[in-house]
C-alpha cells in the first residue's frame, strides 16, 4: 500500500479548522488507497488554532502530527517544516480551506 502524507500549514485557521476536521475523519474513515500520515504546522497563530489542533492530534495520534512554533515565519518556513516531518511515498500540502477537496486526491491515483 502507498503511503500518503498530507501538510496543512495554518496561520490563525480556527475558521476553518472544524471542517477540515470532519473532512479528514470522513475521507480516512471511507478511502483505502492509502497509509495516511496528516501533518499540521501552526505557523505562530494568534487565534485558537493551536488548541483546536492540539485537540485534535491528541484525539488521532495514530495517523497525526502536529508542529507548532510561536514566531510567525511565514509559509514558505511552514511547509519545510512540515515536509521534512513527513515519511510519506507521495506528499501533499493542502490548504486547510479545503480549497481542493480531499477527494481530488483520488484523480491522482492513475499518474
């Protein structure tokens, strides 16, 4: 089975943290393509992104990390920092407002 790793880089994200949330327990409960690892990196948020995400981790340690650091450096600093955490055969980086739908990654499989 190919191992998936999907990054989320998040700055001040509480908006959208609560459905990418289900988003991400629906696709993981329904998909089986995929050994999915799913990486959050809070990039100095303000709001409560860092608690809704901690919560969250806690809750699905078996397939989901979470790096924080307190000094916003931007996304470009956020996505390294996620993809050099991440062991997946394929990586993605997504957007947490699910922008591009989680099953999108499925019209990937074929290439």
């Amino acid at each position: 089975m190919i191992s998936l790793s999907l990054v989320f880089p998040l700055f001040n994200q509480e908006s959208n943290l609560p459905k990418l949330f289900v988003a991400l327990e629906d696709y993981i409960r329904k998909q089986n393509y995929f050994a999915l690892e799913v990486v959050f990196v809070d990039d100095g948020s303000t709001d409560n992104t860092y608690e809704l995400v901690f919560g969250f981790v806690e809750k699905h340690k078996e397939y989901s990390k979470f790096i924080s650091y307190e000094e916003n450096k931007g996304r470009g600093y956020a996505l390294r920092q996620g993809m050099l955490e991440v062991n997946g055969d394929w990586r993605l980086v997504l957007d947490p407002d699910l922008s591009a739908s989680l099953e999108e990654i499925e019209k990937l499989i074929p290439f």
